[in-house]
C-alpha cells in the first residue's frame, strides 16, 4: 500500500452531518454556516467569517482593505500559487519576497528593500504551520503603514507567544480544502478584529449584496437590495460547513497525531545531517505538511520516481511564483535563498492515517535514496 502525502481524516460524524443538511434540501448558505462561524469565533477568540476556499478568503481580505489597481503587496515567492493569485486578482501587483532559510517563512529584511510608495501591504505565508518572525514582520509593517494579512492556510491551530494564530493581530486567513489541518470539503475564513473588514466581506462574499448575510442566516432572501461596490460568489455553503463543525470537535485529536509525526520524524532524522527538518517547534507548530531540506540533492524527479517505486509518495512545496511566466517580473537573483533552497525541498508524506511503522517505512526509503 502506498503512503500517501496527504489526505481527508473523515469518519462518520461528518457523513452523518452532511445527510442531515441533504435530508433539510437547504444546501446553501444558512444555519450550519452560522454556526460553524460561531464556533469559530470562539476558537480564535475573535470574529470569523467564512467563505469559500481560502484562496476566496485572502482575495476579500485584501479586497476589504483596500487593495487594488496599482499597489504593491509584498508576499514570499516561496508560497503556493494562491497567494499572488489573490493579490493579482484586486489588481494589485504581487511583489516576491526571499524567505528564511531555517523556517522558509517570509524574510522581512529583503522584504524593507522592496518597500515603494504604492506598497500598501505584506502578506507572511506561514509556511508548513510556522509563523517565522512575526513580532518583526508587524513591528515592519506598523513602520511602513502596511495592512498585514497573514496567509495562516498552514497554521489552524498553530500557537505563537501563547496566542493561536489568528487570535491577534491583523487579519487572519485560513483553508479548510481536504487536506489541511481540519477540512469542510472547500472552505476557508478570515479572522480578524476590524469590523470594517468583517462587514466588507460579510457583503463582498454575497454578490456585495448588502447586508444580505443576515437574510440567509435567517432563511430568507433579499428581494429588496443595493449593491455598491464588486462582490464575488464566495460564500460557504451548509454542506461544507456542515463537514467543518465536525472536523473542529476532532481538532485536539487530529493536531496531537498531525505533532506526534512529525516529532517521529524529526527524532529519526537526528541520526541523518544531511536531512534537515525545516520546522523543528511541535509544542506550539501543528503542521500541515513536513518539509526538509536534503543537502545535496541533485534531482527531484529521479527521488520522486524512487520513492515511488518503493512506496511512498513526496511532494514539493512549492514552485516559486518568480518562476512562473505569470509573475516572473522579478530578477531569479534577487532571491537567493529561495533560489538555492528550492533545489533541495522534499515533502513528505504527513497525514493522520499514518503510524510509526509509517513513519520508519518513509525514512528508510528516503535514506536509501539520498544518503
């Protein structure tokens, strides 16, 4: 049986759920998504919305704060495609950042060197479920007037300072696809303090259907509406929200697991300096993914291909947007360590279907291949 790199944990609560939205036919936005936000909102400690996927959540977020045609956000290349996406889509421009060597989160000292009048916000990824250093990311952005939209879609669950992500500072974005820490199908949320932001995109998700949130909420329509500015189809829906109440009882028990593997893997991997966790802290990092670095490595694909064989599927996280023709407006060399590092990342397979024996079966693989 091959190991998977990832995959859904969902067990029949979350079946059962789903066929009690399917046996009320109100499938659209209403009462579990209430509360799912409301359940949310207690987790965080501070207000959640939800819509869509979290690629719909950081579009909003940026979009409620103002961000469009001709500013500039800063943001790591090193970071899945959604991120430039959603800034690219207000009609800004996104622009790459170098990372950290040691937690490949974003590098707020090349990010000052990128700073223009038109920058107007900075986005850290928060790469594999770490932070990297927030407290000088937002101490940079409050020097520079930036509106900080943090990419959490690795974090839920993850504690910095004694805070969960997403229960400070600005505002906050989260996935919850198949794969993340926990799941509602689709779906994601935007967690922040600003009831400005939270209006903007309670609307913006609607149609910006004004105040339309309300209705659904208490199954009605909105025959009778303005609508002043862009909104988007972004709305979660029952069925997902239904998956995601479910998925947030199951959270203490899906994050043990999720930190006790990669603990096994870090533990394992002492004996092999040449494979270099990248993120070490699981007291307070749930990761979503498990990333090293193999020094030396000398081609991915032939690893890939091995580890297959044998196996065991890995992964890349990610291909940096510098890279792809769409973003490719900065020089490969003014990124050197996303440059130097991206030539030696394998992910490996983290998901909470996966035991010891799992783990040993991965390693001794990799080591066969690499050492």
């Amino acid at each position: 049986m091959v190991i998977r790199l990832s995959k859904s944990s969902i067990g029949e609560a979350e079946k059962l759920a789903v066929m009690g939205v399917l046996d009320r036919e109100f499938l659209g936005m209403g009462e579990e998504v209430q509360q799912f936000e409301e359940e949310l909102t207690k987790f965080f400690g501070r207000p959640a919305v939800c819509v869509a996927n979290g690629t719909a959540a950081l579009h909003l977020a940026l979009q409620a704060a103002g961000i469009g045609l001709g500013d500039e956000v800063l943001v790591q290349s090193l970071t899945y495609v959604s991120s430039f996406q959603a800034i690219s889509a207000t009609g800004a421009k996104p622009v790459a950042c170098d990372v950290d060597a040691e937690t490949l989160c974003l590098d707020w000292k090349d990010a000052e060197k990128r700073v223009t009048p038109n920058t107007k916000a900075i986005m850290p990824v928060h790469y594999a479920g770490g932070v990297g250093a927030l407290n000088q990311i937002y101490a940079f952005a409050e020097k520079y007037g930036l509106r900080v939209i943090e990419d959490a879609a690795h974090a839920f669950g993850t504690v910095y300072q004694g805070k969960k992500v997403g229960g400070f500072g600005d505002i906050a974005c989260f996935s919850f696809d198949g794969i993340k820490n926990i799941t509602s199908g689709e779906g994601g949320c935007i967690v922040t303090e600003d009831e400005d932001i939270l209006q903007k995109v309670c609307d913006a998700r609607l149609l910006s259907v004004e105040k339309d949130t309300e209705n659904r909420f208490s199954g009605n329509r909105s025959w009778e509406f303005n609508v002043k500015e862009q909104g988007w189809r972004y709305h979660m829906s029952n069925i997902m929200a239904a998956i995601g109440l479910e998925q947030l009882k199951r959270f203490p028990e899906l994050a043990k697991k999720r930190k006790l593997l990669a603990k096994k893997y870090s533990e394992i991997l002492q004996n092999y300096p040449q494979i270099h966790p990248i993120q070490k802290d699981y007291i307070d990092i749930v990761p979503h993914i498990f990333v090293v670095q193999v020094k030396g490595l000398d081609s991915w694909e032939r690893l890939q291909e091995n580890m297959q064989s044998e196996g065991v599927q890995i992964g890349l996280h990610y291909k940096p947007n510098h890279h792809l023709d769409y973003y490719n407006n900065t020089s490969h060399d003014q990124l050197i360590v996303t440059d130097n590092i991206i030539q030696e990342l394998v992910t490996l397979p983290l998901n909470t279907d996966m035991c010891n024996r799992d783990i040993l079966k991965v390693v001794k693989a990799l080591v066969k291949n690499v050492v």
